[in-house]
DNA sequence: ACACGTCTAAACAATG
DNA sequence: GCATTGTTTAGACGTG
C-alpha cells in the first residue's frame, strides 16, 4: 500500500480550523446536500476531527481541490510532524476502506488512523436541524479533542472481539474470488487487526485449526503457482451460521425470505448488508458494504440497525465505470453517498449518476 | 450440571 | 533439514 498522502506539502485552507481529512470538494457537496433539505450544515467530524468552518470552505476554490491523484489540503495539527505513514503497520478499517474504495479520495492522517484505533471511525454530520439525523457513534469513548496525541499503543492492538472463525470469513468474502490461501488468510487478518501482528505465534496455528475443524471452511485445488498449500473458500451452505457468528445474533428470517430451497441463504441486508450484497452478487455495492462491515466489526451489529436498509441505498449500480479509480467524480459521488447515508441522510439527487 | 462454541497449545504428517 | 501447511487431540474458558 502506498504512504498515505496528505502528511506533507501543502497548506491548510484558510480558515478551517482542524485539519480536514476530506476533500472539499466533497464536503462542499454534503454541505450543499444538506443545505438542500432545510438544514445547515455546521460541523463534520472526521474521526473525531472536527471541520466547522462551513462558510470558508464553501468560498474556496473548486480547482484547489484534491485529486484524486494528489492530497487536496494538507494536514495541519500534529499531523506534519508525523512520519510517513509505513505499510501494514498503519492499516486500520479506515485503511480498508480506502482499500474498497469508500473513501479513496479522503486523506486520513496517521493521527487520524490512530484515533480510529482507540475510538473507531466516526464520520458525523451536525445539522441545525432540530431533529438531528442519526449519528454513528461508538458506544463509549470520550470524544478525542482534534490536536489529541497519538495514542498509546497498548489501546491500538487491542485485540479484536471476533471470532477466527469470523475473522476467516471475512477474509475469504473479502476476496475477489472468495477463495484465499492460508497465507492471504494471514495477511489479511494482520492488515485489517494489526493486533495480530504481534501477537503470540499461536493465532496462526488456531487460524488452521479453524480451517481444518469447521465445517463452514473448504479447501479446494490449488491454484497453479500457489505453491504449497491450498485455497480455502467458505461453504455457502454455513454461510447463515458465520453471519450468525459475526453478528452474535440469529439472522432473522422473515417468512419465506432466506432460506435455502432457492439456493440462497441471504441474511438480512438490513443487519448484514455486506454480507447480503456479497451473497447476492449485486455490483456495485461493495464500498458501502464495506463500510457498513467496518461500522458492524467496530462497533457491534447493532449499528447496522441505524443505517438505512440496503435495499433503499443508492451507491453505485455500474459496476465497470465506477471501479474505475481514475474515473472524474465517481469516487467522490460514491463516497458523499455513501458519508449521506451513514450520517442517516438520503441520497441527494445532486449526487446521482447522470 | 451440561452442551456448545471458542481459544490455545501441542504433536504429527505431508509438502515444497 | 527446514518452514509451511493441514490434521488431530486435549484442556480451559465463557455462555446459555
């Protein structure tokens, strides 16, 4: 993975406060999305970063805006001080994010990294409205003032509340192919929960015991070049119960909604999005889907449950164009939407595909 | 108390 | 021979 950009070279936009860990250009939409349904857009917070200087961005110019290519405003606070953010060592569920496209386009600052260790990613929206829109929250963590020090490692890998067997889940889901070998087994655990990185040499033996002892887990031939070793992939028969797994919840099932005579075991897109659009092999989906994983895997299932159903989100239908990373404005539509609907807004017609 | 799921550790065989 | 992968067994722990 490259360095993370936006650490150096170049200057604060005048006027915001905190660093600003989004385009503008994109909060500029929001801002104008929200000023569109009644409300007044006056504080976004970007893990725990604070923008509330509406007025000034909303005056900045659109051609000092980030590229997609080149960090759009450079990180003020502590971040210049920073180090280069190095590979693995840095990755967190923002990290992936960026990884799936969600928030390709948005810099985020090794502090910023940091502060979605120790209290998750927050992407929140506060209008003058007076009935608040939903607000994606950890449950506990005391809100991290924006010039926060890094925090302690000790907090950082924290070791995360998810199973092997879920943790093997979803590393195979998250594959293209939903087939991986142990060693992208690894990688792909120890990317996403750098809690793994250094941890006992003995997770990786209980990550082939899971492999080998459940059931949900099948090894199928070796790809040529694989070398040894074998790809594992998940049985679509024990999918219901990984996702029951993962949610610590049993997947409801509506009459007649899930189950198997069909072939299909789909969990419920409202609880299990991701999971539900992966199963269904809907494109288009995956950067929300993603995210919603990460909200689930950060702060528990419950959160999904304060997102709206999958089935009314407007993400990306065009799976070809809108993968294209280099593609004018898609990443950014995407990721304004997809920041709408976790802050609880719909979608802006501004933001849809023309 | 019990079943169940999970985690951890260990031993061992097969393979590259 | 070594490291990795895959299998199996055993014990401990937490939960319902």
């Amino acid at each position: 993975m490259a360095p993370m950009r936006g650490e150096r070279g170049g200057s604060p936009a005048r006027g915001v406060r905190a660093s600003l860990p989004l385009p503008r250009r994109l909060i500029r939409q929001i801002a104008r999305h929200v000023a569109s349904s009644g409300r007044s857009l006056r504080r976004l917070e970007v893990s725990g970063r604070v923008i509330d200087n509406f007025d000034d961005i909303e005056g900045a110019s659109d051609d000092s805006d980030m590229e997609t290519s080149q960090p759009a405003v450079a990180c003020g606070g502590n971040a210049g001080n920073l180090p280069p953010a190095d590979n693995d060592d840095d990755l967190t569920s923002l990290s992936w994010l960026q990884d799936k496209n969600l928030l390709r386009g948005i810099n985020l600052t090794k502090s910023d990294i940091e502060d979605t260790k120790t209290m998750g990613s927050q992407i929140i929206l506060k209008t003058e409205s007076k009935t608040p829109p939903p607000v994606v929250r950890p449950p506990s963590p005391p809100r991290t003032p924006v010039k926060a020090p890094p925090s302690p490692p000790a907090v950082t890998h924290t070791k995360p509340p998810y199973s092997f067997s879920c943790l093997i889940f979803m590393a195979i889901e998250a594959a293209p192919a939903r087939a991986l070998p142990v060693k992208e087994i690894y990688a792909w655990i120890i990317k996403h929960f750098p809690y793994f990185k250094h941890a006992p040499q003995g997770w990786k033996n209980s990550v082939r015991h899971n492999l080998s002892l459940n059931k949900c887990f099948h090894k199928v031939a070796a790809a040529p070049g694989l070398g040894k070793g074998s790809l594992w992939t998940v049985d679509p028969q024990h999918r219901a119960s990984l996702i029951q797994a993962f949610g610590r919840q049993p997947a409801p099932t509506p009459a007649g909604a899930a189950e198997p005579s069909g072939g299909k075991n789909s969990p419920d897109p409202t609880l299990f999005p991701y999971l539900a659009r992966r199963l269904a092999a809907e494109p288009g989906a995956d950067e929300y889907l993603a995210a919603a994983t990460v909200l689930a895997m950060k702060y528990g299932p419950s959160v999904l449950e304060q997102l709206p159903p999958a089935a009314s989100l407007v993400i990306s239908r065009c799976t070809r164009d809108e993968h294209s990373y280099s593609g004018g404005g898609g990443e950014e539509r995407r990721t304004a939407e997809a920041l709408l609907h976790l802050a609880g807004l719909p979608p802006s017609p501004a933001l849809a595909p023309s």
